[in-house]
C-alpha cells in the first residue's frame, strides 16, 4: 500500500516537472486565421491562369490540360474570335475534383496554367467550387509552383 503511495506521488510530479517545462517552451499553434502558415514553394494549391507580357491570354484552347488531367476536373469551351482566330469562351476548373496534382501545368504548352499558394479555398456550397476563367485570372498573384 505504502509502496503504492511513492510511485503515485514519483509519477505525479514527473507529469508535473512535464508540465512546468512546457511551459518555457515556445507555442506551435498557430492562431488561425490572424496568422496564416506561409507554404513551402513546391506547394500545390489554387490554379491560376496567365496573361503573356502584353497582357493576352496564354491559353490557346487546346485542351491538353483538360486531356491530361486524372480527373476531370477541367472543363474548356472554343469558339471563334475575331479573325477567325481560336478563341476560349469559357475555362472552368472544379476544384471539389481537383487533386492538385499539377499535371495541367506540366502539360501546358504555353505556360498558360500555373499553381499558387492559396490554400482557404473553402466555400459553403458545390457551385463555389467551381472556378470560371475570370475568377482564374484573378486567382492571388503569388506563384508557388512553377515547371
Ligand atoms: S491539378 Fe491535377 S487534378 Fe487538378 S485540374 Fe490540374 S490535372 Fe486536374
Ligand atoms: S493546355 Fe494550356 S493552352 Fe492548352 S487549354 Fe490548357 S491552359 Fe490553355
């Protein structure tokens, strides 16, 4: 019984000397959302589209990334523009589906499609997960990830 006693009391203040060191020791919460975890460059987060240094869209609509992509989560519709050129009517990527693999990146052969650090892309329902091409262009201009 005695002998019950000391271990009690050994392991009572061996959980307390724990306790007193940790609180010398700095906090890893981070106190979200007023501080926000600053992603490694290699981060795959929210695709974004690019315009070239003339301000035009990349994107040609050749839909490889659409192809390539495990899935299915890219959805391009073409059209003709003026003169006759190709032109991207509408560029939609689901990212309920997305894996952020970054294989339509790899795939794009006019660097038009880049992954960024943005990460919140919580939303409160199915049609906030889609993003349309406007919404890809405006995506946070931090670049996280290039090929
Ligand atoms: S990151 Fe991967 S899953 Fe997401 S759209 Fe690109 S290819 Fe598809
Ligand atoms: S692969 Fe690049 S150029 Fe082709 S449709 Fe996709 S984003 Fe546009």
């Amino acid at each position: 019984m005695r002998q019950n006693i000391i271990i009690s009391i050994i392991e009572l203040i061996r959980g307390l000397a724990v306790t007193c060191w940790h609180l010398f020791v700095p906090s890893v919460t981070l106190q979200y959302p007023r501080q926000r975890w600053t992603v490694a460059n290699r981060y795959r987060g929210l695709e974004r589209l690019l315009l070239n240094e003339e301000g035009k869209e990349r994107c040609v609509g050749c839909c490889l990334c659409a192809r390539i992509c495990p899935s299915r989560a890219i959805k391009i519709v073409t059209g003709e523009g003026e003169d006759y050129n190709k032109e991207v009517i509408s560029f939609e990527i689901d990212i309920a589906r997305c894996l952020f693999c970054g294989l339509c990146v790899e795939a794009c052969p006019k660097n038009a499609l880049t992954m960024t650090g943005e990460y919140e892309l919580a939303c409160y329902n199915r049609a906030g997960m889609i993003y349309t091409k406007e919404g890809l262009y405006k995506s946070p201009e931090v670049t996280k990830y290039k090929k």
